[in-house]
C-alpha cells in the first residue's frame, strides 16, 4: 500500500471518529418535551386594542396580538401551515406561511392598582404531523402601557416585579390593591353671571356658577414614579362651596373663614376630557364687602369605582369683588393653608366617603343652598364710605341754658358687584340719638343722587354753660332692596364750629 493511501485513510479514521463525538446543535431541551419535534424561537406581542367602562374612561380590558414562531427540531426550519392548539386557551391555529403562529391575549383588569407584570404560560402542543408540545412564557404589562407597550419574552428577558400566573387573578381584579389612588383636578375655568339681585322676599342673592374642570388620576409607573391618567368621559356628582377669609382682629386675632354659599350637584357629564356643570348659588344676605374669596370643590364619579379617592380641593379667586368674576382656577398647593381652612370648616364628610354610592353620600340637587351662609353678618351687597359731618347750619338758643345746632350729614354707597355707584335709590335713615333704645326720629331723603351719597340734617341739644365736650351717638341706615341694615356712629362736640 502506497504512501498516499494510508495517509488518506487516516484522514478519513480521525474525522468519522470526530463526527461520532459532535454535540447535537439540534436538540433542544428548553422548553419542549422529551418526543417533541418542535421548538418556538420567537416570541412577541404588542398592544392591539382596548375597552373602558361604561360608566366612566378608564380601561377595563386590552387586548393583545401574540406572535410565536415554530421551527422544525431536526432541520431548523418554520413548520409552515400545520395545526397547533394552545392549551390555555383551547384554542387551535395553523402556523401561516412563515411558520409563526398568532393570537388574540385577552386581559381584563382593574386599571387602579399598582402595575406589574404578569406572567403567562402557554403550551403549544402539535395537532399534525409533529409530536409533542412546546412551553413558552411571556410577560404582560397591562396597567403601563405608556413604558410596556409590547408582551416580554421571559426565555431572554429577566423584569421586575413579575406576577405568577397562581397570583395574576388576585392582582388583576385589583382585590389586593391596598392603597387608593387620587382623584384629582388641577386647573379649570369658572364663569359667573348675574342669576338675581336683592331678593328682597327670600332675602338672597344669586349668581350663576359654570364651572369647567379637568379631572385626572394620579397613577404610578412600574418604576414608581408619580404618573397621571387624563379621563375623557364620564359622570360625576359633587359639591361646591364659596369661602369667605377675613381678618379678625381683638385680643385673638386670627383669620376668619365661612361658608357664604354651597350647592351640591349630580351626574355632570365629562366629554372629550372636559367637565361642565352650571349651579345658581344664594347668598343670603348678599355678596361680602371685604376680604378674599376661595371656592372648595369636591368632586367623585357617580357611581363606585373601587380603589379611587373622591377629590376637594380649594381655589382662590381674589379679593370680595372677585366673587362675580370670570376666572382661571388654580389650586392652592400649601397644606398648611388648607389645614388652616379644614380646621374651622372641616371637609363635608357625605362627600369624602371612599364610595360614591354609600349610604352616607348625598348625591341629589335638594341641598340647602344657604347651607353654611352667613346670618347677621355685616357684610351685603353694597359697601359705604365714612359718615361726613360739616359745619352747623344754625343755632337756635332754648330756654334754661340750652341750645339747638342743625348741622349736615352724608354718606355715599358702591355697589360692590359693578363698583359703581348706588345711584338714585331709596335710603332710610333714623337720626342722630345718644340712647340705644331709642333711635332718632326718622328723616324725610331723596333719593341717591348720580354719586351714590344721601343727605340730612341732623339736631344735637346742649347746655351753653356745661364743660366742653364729645357725645357719642348713632344714625341708623337701611335699604331693603341691597339687604342693608347699618349703624354708625359718631362724636360730635356741639360748641365747637365742626
């Protein structure tokens, strides 16, 4: 035997005995069993729809397109146009002409829970020509689509925090949700009209109210992070309060805060993410003439959503006269102001239930609209300057040392809502008296003139030889059309020219 032969020889000894020892790149022990003829190279899925509650925008159920490729265990090929059935499901599906497989995930969900990921095991077992099954695993994040659009693939992803499918019922029915999220409204605009002016019969007055608000919910990201989750529709039931602050001084100086005005309202329709609802609030005793105006809104869907808080926040709008004007609502951050507020007018509890529809809550309109009004308070719907007195008139000399001085008095009124003056109405007054059970006699006027001011004469009697000096006394003014009743008083040193 030549050389060359024996070398051939060899050669072919050393490579059959090396192909005898080659690992098989073919066999594939991941996921199938130990007959299967198939494994899935591939897996993926993205988000191919959603459906919301009727009742209110949030998402209910999403629905997912699910891809997984089939290859052939012994070649490395897509098994194409072959029958497979997903054991989860039940269902049965044909591999298409690329060997993949699809399906519809179908994931109902309480959408106020914390979001994670679920996991999802799938058996793919052949119905066909091929033996055997085939188990992949995917992971689902229903809750943070913004971040998780598309299904994982566990096979070569490792995510946090994942859910076992044991735990996923649980945590999809948001049943072991322990924390409430926040119903919440930042911003809006507020539109107030002329509804009536002195109501003298009811003694109120009202304005219209039309609110139109954007309602959201302070969510998470799987990370943690705060989110927010913008609602589109819905219908909410509520209340509104008008809040007056004043100082009041003395020996406890403090501010001072009422409830000039409150309605409640029901079923507000939310649409293309605005909320609008009109209510016609009464003033009894009219609008304030000092201090500053905030409006405390409570706000919740009108029929239960579990694991969501009902919201109130407080607004400001400005000064007394703001209370008829249009403005752009922006909430108050500091707590401490708000702690300020809940602690002489505590939150309404029939509305900061955790449930809209409980026993407690008051959904209906029949609320008193004077709910929490003032009674007997200063304050109406004109405001005045300081009483000016000018010189006498004439002095007339009585009998015994007396004396008779006629002297001038006026006052001038704004109307608080239009800041004009309160021109060409009726006034009454009682005169100058140093008695307080007495008032003074009653005085003959004419109307306002175009300034708003009112003119009499008032009459102080003294002894010509007594000491000098001041007496304290009161003129009593009224207009029952603007709800006013008031008292001034005043010094007057009658031997002195004044």
């Amino acid at each position: 035997m030549s050389l060359s032969k024996i070398a051939s020889l060899s050669l072919l000894s050393v490579l059959f005995l090396a192909g005898c020892n080659l690992p098989d790149t073919q066999k594939r022990t991941d996921g199938s069993d130990a007959q299967g003829s198939f494994f899935a190279d591939e897996v993926s899925g993205s988000l191919l729809n959603e459906t919301f509650q009727d009742e209110i925008s949030l998402p209910k159920e999403r629905i997912y397109l699910m891809k997984v490729c089939i290859r052939d265990l012994r070649h490395s090929k897509p098994v194409t146009n072959h029958p497979f059935l997903i054991e989860e499901l039940n269902q049965e599906i044909k591999t298409d002409s690329t060997g993949c497989l699809s399906w519809n995930e179908k994931i109902a969900f309480d959408y106020l829970t914390d979001p994670v990921f679920i996991k999802y095991d799938r058996k793919i077992k052949s119905k066909g020509l091929h033996t055997g099954s085939y188990k992949i695993s995917y992971a689902i994040n229903p809750w943070d689509t913004e971040n998780y659009h598309n299904a994982i693939d566990l096979s070569k992803n490792k995510i946090e925090p994942l859910v076992d499918s044991d735990a996923a019922l649980e945590k999809l029915s948001g049943k072991s949700q322990t924390q409430a999220f926040d119903l919440w409204v930042e911003d809006g605009r507020l539109f107030v009209n002329d509804e009536r002016m002195g109501d003298v019969e009811n003694n109120r007055f009202e304005l219209k109210y039309e609110f139109n608000v954007n309602p959201y919910i302070k969510t998470k990201k799987t990370s943690g992070e705060t989110s927010q989750y913008s609602l589109k529709y819905g219908l909410f039931s509520g209340r509104i309060e008008v809040i007056q602050r004043y100082f009041v001084g003395g020996e406890k100086e403090k501010n001072t805060y009422d409830i000039l005005a409150s309605a409640n309202f029901s079923d507000a329709k939310m649409e293309k993410g605005i909320l609008s609802f009109t209510k016609v609030l009464s003033f009894k005793g009219g609008p304030p003439s000092r201090g500053s105006i905030f409006v405390r809104l409570y706000l919740q869907p009108s029929k239960n959503v579990p694991n969501l808080k009902p919201y109130a926040g407080i607004f400001p709008l400005g000064d007394f006269r703001s209370i008829r004007t249009n403005s752009f609502l922006k909430i108050l951050p500091s707590p401490d102001f708000i702690k300020e507020v809940e602690a002489q007018l505590p939150l309404n509890k029939d509305y900061m239930s955790k449930s809209a529809n409980s026993k407690s809550a008051k959904n209906n309109d029949d609320d008193d609209k004077t709910s929490g009004a003032r009674s007997g308070k200063a304050d109406s719907t004109i405001s005045w300057t300081t009483l000016e007195i000018d010189s006498p008139v004439k002095g007339v000399q009585q009998l015994n040392h007396k004396r008779k001085v006629t002297y001038p008095v006026n006052i001038c009124f704004t109307n608080n809502l239009t800041q004009g003056p309160v021109a060409f109405q009726n006034f009454k007054v009682r005169g100058f008296s140093t008695n307080e059970n007495v008032p003074g006699e009653e005085k003959k006027l004419t109307p306002s003139n175009n300034n708003g001011c009112i003119f009499w004469t008032d009459v102080i009697e003294y002894d010509i030889y007594e000491c000098r000096k001041y007496y304290k006394g009161y003129v009593i003014i009224e207009n029952p059309d603007y709800n006013l009743k008031i008292k001034r008083y005043y010094y007057i040193n009658p031997w002195d020219d004044f």
